[in-house]
C-alpha cells in the first residue's frame, strides 16, 4: 500500500487520512451510543475534542523523548538541525492513547460526568476508530 496519495503535488499521508476517517466514525458511533449512558451530544463533541488534542500531544510528545533517548548520546545529536527533525517526526501509538485517556479523564472531571460511563462509551467508539484508523498502518 502505498504511504502517500498527492494531490496537486501535495502528499497527504494515507495513515493520517485512515485515522481521520476512523476518528470521524468513532464520533458518529458514540453520539449513536450516548443515550444508553445518559450523555448529552454536547459531552461527546466535548470528549472527542479533548481526545484529538490528547492523541496528537501524547504521541509527538512519546515520539520525541524516545528519539532523544535513543540518538541522544551521538556527538552531532545536540544542534539544531537535529531538533528540527525531532519536532517534526512521527509519532508514537502509546503515546497517544496514554494523552488520549489523560484528557478525557480530565474532561469527565471537569464536567463531572461518571468515568465509567465516559469509559463504556468510549470501548465502542475505539473499536470504531481501529476498524479504519489500522488500515494504513
């Protein structure tokens, strides 16, 4: 499978256009499910927001420490072109799963909405988001 599709000369990552339409699928399908755990659309268009947020932050922020931990020790790893490529890479799975849960979390609390219903509808929407999101890996 290819990794990129061009458009106007422009690449556009088939990985980011799977997990955007995985993302996507995964929002319909809880706002589908919320009424079985007594959450208002407003909560789930909130909670999608803070996982996007999270999964981003959480996997360039894992992407980044574990090249600095990996290249850190070479001579030339500390100049600023270095840093440029650090920034700009890829990220991490775990990573983003872990900011995900992190902020939703954090959104249930500041919303006090019960973690475990936040929880059991978010089961569903991530098997939703891995039905697409997984194809271009």
């Amino acid at each position: 499978m290819p990794r990129f599709i061009y458009l106007n000369d422009t690449p556009i990552s088939l990985y980011f256009l799977f997990g955007l339409s995985g993302f996507l699928f995964a929002t319909i399908i809880a706002l589908i499910k919320r009424k079985a755990f007594d959450l208002r659309k407003r909560d789930i268009l909130r909670i999608a927001g803070f996982v996007i947020v999270g999964a981003v932050l959480g996997a360039r922020l894992f992407g980044a420490v574990g090249r600095i931990f990996l290249y850190g020790s070479e001579p030339d790893f500390w100049t600023s072109e270095n840093w440029q490529r650090i920034i700009s890479g890829g990220g991490v799975f775990f990573g983003g799963l872990f900011g995900a849960v992190g902020l939703v979390v954090l959104r249930a609390k500041i919303g006090r909405m019960n973690i475990r219903d936040v929880f059991n509808i978010l089961a569903y929407a991530a098997l939703a988001f891995q039905s697409l999101g997984r194809i271009a890996c």
